[in-house]
C-alpha cells in the first residue's frame, strides 16, 4: 500500500510510507528530530538527532537486518541489531554519526540528519524495499520541533476507569507469581466490589460496595492484590494515560502486567511485603496523579489494570486504594498525515499535528543600508494564500500585532508594498493557517539627515528612563545640538557616520526601556533571564556584504552596569534557540583569525570614556588605550580579543 500525501496538497514534498505484509512491515517511521534542542539528550548528554520506529502491529517485531538510510543511493548504509519492538511500541534511535549498535544501551546510526531535508528511510532486510520513507526528502526542519506521523484532530478526555469501578480483589495466601496481573487469569474465586477497597475509612463512598478487606487483612496480611478490567477500542487512539489514586500506605500498578507506577514499595517485593512509608489521606484531599507510560502495552479490547496495595503493618487502623484511570485520545478515523508535531515526544505516542508545512521565507527588494530619498518597498513571500504582517516599532510582526496585507486569493502569494520615508525599521512575517509561519526579516533603513535631526525623547520612548526600583536615569537620545552644524558640518557629520561600520540592532522597546523588564533600564539584570531576543544587522562592513541574523542579548561589564551611566556594554549571544548558532561573517576583515563568533562585546567604553560621571576621568577618554595593548601583544603573536570601532543604532535610534 502506498499513502501518497502531496494528494493533501499540504506541502511542496513527496511522502510515502509503506506497509509490505511482512513482519517487517509493522514497523515505520513515525518521528524524528533533526535539530535538537536539548529536551532528549542521548547517554553522552549531547543533544544529537533521533529517530523513532513504531510497531503498529498486533505482535512483536526484531529489527534484525533492518536498516536505515539518509541516502537514496545507499540503501544500506546502517543495519540495525537485533532489537524487539513489542506490539505498539517504540525504539528511539540516535541519528548522531557515532555508530553504536549495542542492544543494551543507546543506539547510533553511522549518519546525522539534516535540518535542510533529504531522504530517510527504513529498509527492508533485502536491502531493497522501503518499509516506510520520506521522499525524495523531508522538508525543512526547525530548531527542537519534531516532524511526522499524527492527526489534526483535537484530544478528547476519556474515563477508562472510573471512580467506583467493578473489580476483584483477594488477599494472596501464597506467591501467585506474575500471572494474576494478565488477562485471562481466572479470578473468580475473588472478592467481587466496587472500588475503592481497604478498611478504616468512613469518607463517603471511599470503601465500595464488597470492598472492605478488614476481615482478611488486619492483624493478619498486609498486602492485597486487586484486578479491573477495562476496554480499549483502538490503542491509536490513545495519546495520554493518567492513574490518579488515594492509596495508604503504598502501591505497585500493572496495565497487562507491566510495572508502570508504585510508591513505597520494598525490595524485593513479595505477596506479602509491606509499605517502607506511611502515609495518611485526610477529607478534602486531592488524588495524586501518575502520568503512565502505556507504549507497547496498551491492547485492543480487553485491558487489566492491577494493583497491590500494602500496608504499613498487619496491625495498621486503616489502608486505601482507590484507583481512576484516564487517558487522552484522539480521532483516527480520517487517517494519519505528517507534519510538525506539537511536542516532540521520543518513544510515546505522537502529539498532534501542529501544522502541515510552512511558509516561505518573506523577501524584500530594497535591502539594508543608508538612504537619501523617500522610497518604497515590497515585501513578498512564495506560499500561495499567505498573509504578510509587518511592524515599523521594532515590535515581532504576529497575528495580534501589525499591518496586514493578504493574498489576493488562496492561489496567488502575498505581496505588501511600503512606502517608506524616514529612518525605519521594517519587520514582516508570513502567516497561513495550518501552516508553521515564517521566522521574522528584519531591515534596517537608515537616513543620515534623520540621524542628525534625532529628537531629544523620540515618539514610543520613554524619558526619563525609569527602573523597577523607581529610580530614574536622565536618558539620552538627541543628538548634541552644540556639535550638530557649529562644531561640525552636518556633510562632515554624515561622511563620518559612513566611516565606521554600521551595527543595527531591533527589538521590542519594552526589551529596552520597559520599567520592570527592559535591561537598558535595569543594567544591573544579569543571567539567561535577562537575555532578550533580538535582530542584528552588519552594514558597511568593508570584507561583508549587509546581513541580518537573531541572536539574544543582554548586559556586559561591572561598573559600566551603573545605572548612573547612560550608556552600557552589551553582548551578543549567537545560540540555535535565535537562528544559526554562530555569527558567519568577517567582523575583523578577511585576514583576522576567525570569522566564526558564539558571542561578541559592543563595549561602549566606560573607564577613561566622556560619558564617565566623573570629570577627571572624562579627560583622559582616548577609546584607544585597551585595544592598543591588545593589538600589540596580538602583533607579538599572543592570543587576544580582536576590536573594531563601529556605529551602533537601536531601532533606528543612533545609541553611539
């Protein structure tokens, strides 16, 4: 059978997953991660891709001779070892290029995916027939987001055992070994009762009918076994299971036989152990909630959940077990699609599918940089039935917040046209429904006769600036009208404003200047809460032509955190969680060491600098000290940090 998905019409890729009838042709790909963030770490503690295999089928399944491939010409490229799948399970299989195939502990294929897209397949033990593929590729993938199998359908609350429920309970004489715990053990030669069982409890209907144990158990056992059966249509279907239970003293539960949650249990436990803790349950108290992992263990039918409850001692006062299960499910009936997955969730049933595509990245046909006249701009973006939001106040353009510009119908691509006139900082974004949105562009247009003219309190920001303690800061945005025109011309000021490099750095004002949060405001914030995303421009670079990336920043130095000082040093943190994960690009000019940054410094200067508070230290303000020394050692081939003197704007706003 082939499932042809781009029937869907939901993405510009072919998909195909494929179920031979042959035992190998229960398993497939359902889930993988091919830029991990973190959230699943392999044995090394490192974020490496994975893959997940599912077993649909109604029995277990080896993945001897199996293989996986990221190559459509190489078919082979790494067999599996000998690994049972059970029947609705799951195998988590690292995608890391380390190449390890013990049984026993992580397993690593030879190969890494990725993020871009290509082929991915599992292979059939011929070394010929796909089981299940993505081809001729997946899409393209995104930082912690998982892609594949799932529905669009919207999880349901489904009560699978209820509060009371019908069941069996017994107080074993001897050891019954695990087979109590199963379907088909004959229990009716048990008590039969409505839960919850145990005795000592007078809370309305805590002790069912036919479910008080005092008589087979005080002073003389202090453990009891109990069964309840319940019914599952379609496993598929389940996407969450949760036990939740009042239990004194402790307690093993078993779904078909497998531990899946306890509290307060010996080791070794045997038929007639009792709880290492004592607890109590008082009126009013909530039940405690044990979150299941059912994989590979939930069955199609007939399900028992069974349970031993024990006691502190044989002589106790009281003991409970009162059980309820619920699962999360989710409709199946209009069939399974890929997609990118709400959460990834390795080795469990998949989230649902958050959205089916994603849009194309908005382009712009005036780039970055310095103008002189009026001039307008188009923004675009390739998906056919998009809609274009754009923002001019620093602000992330999203569905609540912006100007929007839709298609003109759901076969042509979106197109806004701007007009644009003064010093602006354009952001767009491109939204369809059902599909993941594209990240947010950023360009910087800059006009140096604006720059000259910049107001002492702009509109949007604040003056003066305040902190969360209520302190307040003089702030500083107009440009010195006693060196604008009387010290230097405004053509010298303009020629020097295009000297120097240009840094562009946007974001929400509220990052900035917002009294409670902004980090300009609170200087002294410091640690990864205080780190706030951001757009970086490089313009006027002599060995780069002008580019933009993400990064996260936040506040840099010691005294120069002050709050009585106006202007601050930041840094730029460049980490997957923003875009790339490194800055690429030649900040040094093409002969410097490296062109590969994690973070860099915009250090404004502060000792010896003229924004110093102090006047015998303005004096000495050179800005060439530092870096001389540096430079020097450098040239006598020591390591050191590298500078450069550029321009720095914020939002448009010349900052020094």
């Amino acid at each position: 059978m082939i499932l042809t998905l781009s029937r869907r019409a939901v993405t510009a890729w072919l998909f195909f997953f494929l179920f031979p009838a042959i035992a190998g042709g229960q398993l497939s790909i359902t889930e993988f991660v091919a830029d991990n963030d973190g959230s699943y770490l392999d044995s090394d503690d490192e974020a490496s891709d994975w893959i997940e295999l599912s077993n649909a089928g109604a029995s277990a399944v080896s993945t001897d001779g199996l293989y996986l491939t990221d190559n459509a010409s190489d078919l082979t490229q790494w067999m599996l070892p000998d690994v049972t799948i059970p029947a609705g399970g799951y195998l988590v299989i690292f995608a890391s290029g380390k190449d390890r195939k013990d049984p026993q502990g992580d397993l690593h294929t030879n190969f890494s995916l990725s993020a871009r897209g290509e082929y991915l397949a599992l292979i059939d033990t011929d070394g010929i027939t796909p089981l299940s593929q993505f081809a001729p590729e997946f899409p393209k993938q995104f930082f912690g987001m998982a892609y594949g199998t799932g529905t669009n359908s919207v999880t349901e609350s489904k009560t699978l055992v209820p509060w009371p429920a019908t069941g069996t309970w017994t107080v074993p004489p001897a050891d019954l070994e695990d087979s109590w715990r199963l379907t088909g053990f004959d229990d009716s030669g048990w008590n039969s009762a409505q839960t919850g069982i145990g005795y000592g409890y007078r809370f309305p209907n805590f002790i069912g009918a036919g479910g008080d144990t005092i008589l087979e158990m005080r002073g003389i056992a202090a453990s009891a076994y109990l069964r309840i059966p319940f019914e599952v249509d379609n496993p598929a279907e389940v996407v969450e299971m949760t036990l939740e239970l009042f239990y004194e003293d402790g307690f093993a539960a078993y779904l078909n036989g497998e531990l899946v949650a306890s509290a307060n249990l010996p080791t070794p436990l045997a038929f007639d152990s009792i709880s290492t803790e004592r607890r109590e349950i008082r009126e009013g108290d909530a039940m405690e909630s044990f979150p299941l992992d059912f994989a590979g263990k939930l069955r199609s039918g007939e399900n028992i959940l069974a349970f031993q409850m024990l006691n502190d001692s044989t002589g106790s006062s009281d003991v409970l077990l009162i059980p309820k299960l619920t699962a999360e499910t989710r409709d199946v009936s209009g069939g399974v699609i890929v997609g990118y997955l709400v959460a990834p969730t390795p080795g469990a049933p998949n989230a649902g599918i958050e959205a089916s595509g994603y849009v194309r990245d908005t382009t712009f046909d005036v780039d970055r940089g310095f103008f002189e006249a009026p001039f307008d701009v188009t923004i675009g973006s390739a998906t056919p039935g998009a809609t274009i939001i754009y923002t001019t106040d620093g602000s992330n353009p999203t569905l609540l917040n912006g100007t929007q510009v839709t298609s003109v119908n759901e076969t042509s691509p979106p197109s806004a046209l701007v007009e644009v006139t003064t010093s602006t900082v354009l952001r767009a974004a491109a939204f369809k429904a059902g599909f993941r949105a594209s990240n947010v562009d950023t360009q910087t247009y800059l006009f140096l006769d604006d720059v000259l003219n910049q107001p002492a309190q702009p509109p949007g920001y604040p003056l003066p600036w305040r902190s969360r303690n209520g302190s307040t800061i003089p702030g500083d945005f107009q440009m010195d009208p006693d060196i604008v025109g009387s010290v230097y011309s405004r053509e010298e000021l303009k020629e020097s404003l295009r000297d120097l490099p240009t840094i562009s750095i946007v974001t929400d004002v509220a990052n900035l200047f917002d009294q409670q949060t902004g980090i300009q405001v609170n200087p002294q914030d410091a640690g990864a809460a205080s780190e706030r995303r951001v757009s970086v421009e490089m313009i006027d670079f002599a060995d780069g032509s002008p580019i933009q990336v993400d990064a996260g920043m936040r506040m840099n130095g010691n005294a120069s955190r002050n709050p009585n000082r106006g202007k601050h040093n930041f840094r730029l943190a460049f980490r997957n969680e923003y875009g790339a994960g490194k800055l690429r690009f030649p900040l040094f000019g093409s002969d410097a060491p490296t062109e590969t940054f994690n973070q860099i410094i915009l250090r404004g200067g502060n000792g010896n600098s003229w924004v110093h508070p102090s006047a015998a230290v303005r004096q000495y303000g050179m800005y060439i000290r530092d870096q001389w020394f540096r430079d020097a050692r450098f040239a006598m081939g020591y390591p050191e940090a590298l500078q450069n003197e550029v321009h720095v704007y914020f939002n448009g706003l010349y900052f020094g």
